[in-house]
C-alpha cells in the first residue's frame, strides 16, 4: 500500500472552494457556459479567477445556479430569476437572526411568575 498523503483534503470538503471551471459546471448543470456568465452580470454568482483568469465555481455557487436554471426553466426571466434567488437568501438570512436573537432574548430575560 502506497505512503498516505498528508496533504490537507479541506479543500475536497470546502463548499466554497473553487473546484469546477466553467466548462465542467455548465455540464453539471446542464447549461450553457453563457448562462453561467449571466449570471454573474446579473450578480447571482461571482466566480474566482483562476492565476491565468479562467472562471472557478465552487458546490455552493452550482447549487444557486441549479436554482437559477430551475427558475427560467419554468418561465421566468434570468433577471427575475436572480431577484427571486437574492431575496429568498434575504428572507432565510433574516429569519435566522430572528430564530437567534428569540434564542438569545429567552434565555437572557429573567422569568417572571405571575
């Protein structure tokens, strides 16, 4: 059995890891490299660079798009689409803050007995 690596395997559990070139994710997605690109005009996604300028998309970037592609695959306009996208990360941001803050409101307010 060949020496194991003691290179770190962060990166392969990294969500946000750039693994994927724009060409292997268009493929994943099923799309075009295109849409891809519209998507990050339209500021749904923004892909790092690799040293030589090529677009990297990370897990978490493709899953947005797959939400992207589902969206104007049932009609909607890629415009919309990313709208709908950002604000329904608003909406789930917001809501746990609120889910924290209620966590932490309950458990610093003394209780009273009445």
């Amino acid at each position: 059995m060949p020496p194991r690596s003691t290179r770190s395997v962060a990166p392969l559990d990294d969500d946000d890891y750039p693994a994927y070139t724009m060409g292997r994710a268009a493929e994943m997605l099923g799309t075009t490299p295109a849409f891809l690109r519209a998507l990050g005009e339209h500021r749904l996604i923004t892909p790092l660079r690799s040293e030589g300028g090529h677009r990297r998309y990370s897990r978490y970037q493709l899953r947005i798009a797959a939400r992207a592609r589902e969206l104007v695959d049932q009609g909607t306009a890629i415009e919309a689409a990313c709208r709908i996208i950002i604000l329904e990360d608003q909406l789930e941001e917001a809501q746990r803050i609120n889910e924290q803050l209620r966590t932490q409101g309950g458990e610093s307010q003394p209780k009273t007995t009445v």
